[in-house]
C-alpha cells in the first residue's frame, strides 16, 4: 500500500513520509524555510554558484548550523561527486549561458534536496530484496557520475540484534551487474559470457552505523535493509535523497491519497509542496 505519509516496503517495514506528528517534528525544527528547517519539511533547492563559492579554498570555513541535511560538509561532497570535471572539456558546454546561465566554466550545477523521511523496521522483520533505488540513465557507458544520492543516519541508538543497511561493492556498474546477476532470460552477460545469479553476494558490506553517523551512497548502488531479530526494538532509519536539479524521482507521493485527510488540507496554505 502507498499513501501520501506512508508506503509499506515489506512486512513489518515502512518508509513514513508525511503525517502530522511528523510535521510537529519539522516544525519545531526551526523556521519554515526549506533551507533553515533542521528537520527538513519541504524540498530545497541549493544554488550551484553558492556550493561553488563554499568549495573555494579562499572560502571562510563554515560551522556546521545543521546536522543531517543542511550540513556543508555532506552538500560539499554532494556536489563534487555529482559535478566532475575536465578543465579541457569543460569550456566547450556553451549551453551553459542559457537562462542567465554562469557559461563554460566547470562550476556545480544546482542540488536539489528532498524532506528528510524515515524508514522503520519493525521487530522481526526480516531481509530486504536486493534492490536499487533508480535506474541507470543510459546505458552506453558504464559508470557516468552520480545524479541521485542518498544520505541516511540513525534516529535511535545502534543495536547488534537490529541490522542496517547492506550494500554490494562497485554495483553502481553497470558491467558489474551484468556479470554478477541473471537479468537475462539467457542467463548471460552482454558479452556471450555465463553470468552469476549470485555473484554480487561476495562483494556485500555491512556498514555500521553509531549515532551521528552519516552515510551516503549512489541510488544505482544494490542494497538492502537487514532483519530486526529484537522483540521490542522500532528502529528508524532518518534519510533524505538528493538529485541533479533537472531530474525528477518518480517516488513522488504528494498526489498520492491522504490518510490524514483533514489534517492535510488544514496545513496546506501553510506548509505548500514546492
């Protein structure tokens, strides 16, 4: 089931979205502005020329005024993994002076950054599928930068009995997956070659988190989400997915339908979806 606040994942697993204790949360998080809310009600473009003027060594360093979502640091990273450059190369996009446009000059595109939502893992619920969170835009080339990363970090104190999120070495390949899984009736790779149903099983890894720990992968990377053995434990797991401005992520709930209906509508004048 998919709803504007919620959408089950698999049993005993939800992503939460909206809703309003969640809202309450934002709110108190700071000021409605989508880029000074701790919490992180609304989605919030960062200027590229901004993010460009940060990176600069003659910059002054920044103290960090958010922790998850707003931290300049992690939009630094962000940036620079999205944004790769070649100063041969870079002077040739002319397009770049369009709409008022900076030109040819290599610098950061615009981020776009999503609210902060939460997935919860339910006491006994088991493995995730392996799966990825996007699509490769094209399939030509192997390995083109990242256009959609997400950054995650607990909400509650780690625990053995709970797991996090696993996820397979150099699966953002495409190469890799094309000889580490069966995604042909075939059952080979592009090449002729047997492919592994199995084989990315070997380059699994297991981060593990603490409280305050932030991590951030690539949307193509394969992934999932391991079982809650506790009895009592409902674990929350805060993230938030940033994108190339121009790309638009098809888990897009606001039109989906409202549980909370007239709370809702309610909020609506003052808390609009950009």
């Amino acid at each position: 089931a998919t709803y504007r606040e919620l959408s089950m994942r698999e049993d005993l697993r939800m992503d939460l979205r909206h809703g309003p204790l969640l809202q309450e949360l934002r709110n108190n998080g700071g000021n409605k502005k989508g880029g000074g809310d701790n919490a992180g009600s609304q989605p919030w473009t960062v200027k590229g020329q901004e993010l460009q003027q940060q990176s600069s060594p003659q910059s002054s360093p920044q103290l960090p005024q958010h922790f998850f979502r707003g931290h300049p640091d992690l939009l630094q990273i962000v940036a620079r993994t999205m944004n790769p450059k070649d100063p041969q190369l870079s002077p040739g996009n002319f397009g770049r002076w369009n709409f008022q446009g900076s030109g040819p000059d290599g610098s950061f595109q615009d981020l776009r950054v999503g609210p902060v939502g939460g997935i919860v893992s339910l006491p006994h619920s088991a493995d995730q599928a392996v799966h990825a969170d996007t699509p490769h835009l094209f399939e030509h080339v192997d390995r083109l930068p990242a256009h959609y990363i997400n950054a995650f970090t607990l909400g509650c104190a780690a625990d053995p009995r709970v797991g996090q999120t696993a996820l397979v070495h150099g699966s953002h390949s495409l190469e890799f997956c094309a000889q580490n899984t069966t995604t042909t009736s075939t059952g080979t790779t592009p090449n002729g070659d047997p492919a592994s149903e199995d084989g990315w099983k070997q380059f699994i890894v297991r981060p593990s988190l603490e409280l305050g720990d932030v991590l951030l992968f690539d949307c193509r990377i394969l992934h999932f989400g391991m079982a809650n053995t506790s009895n009592d434990i409902q674990r929350p797991l805060l993230y938030t997915n940033m994108t190339q401005h121009w790309f638009h992520d098809p888990k897009n709930w606001d039109n989906e339908k409202c549980i909370f209906l007239e709370h809702d509508n309610s909020n609506a004048a003052n808390h609009p979806m950009e």
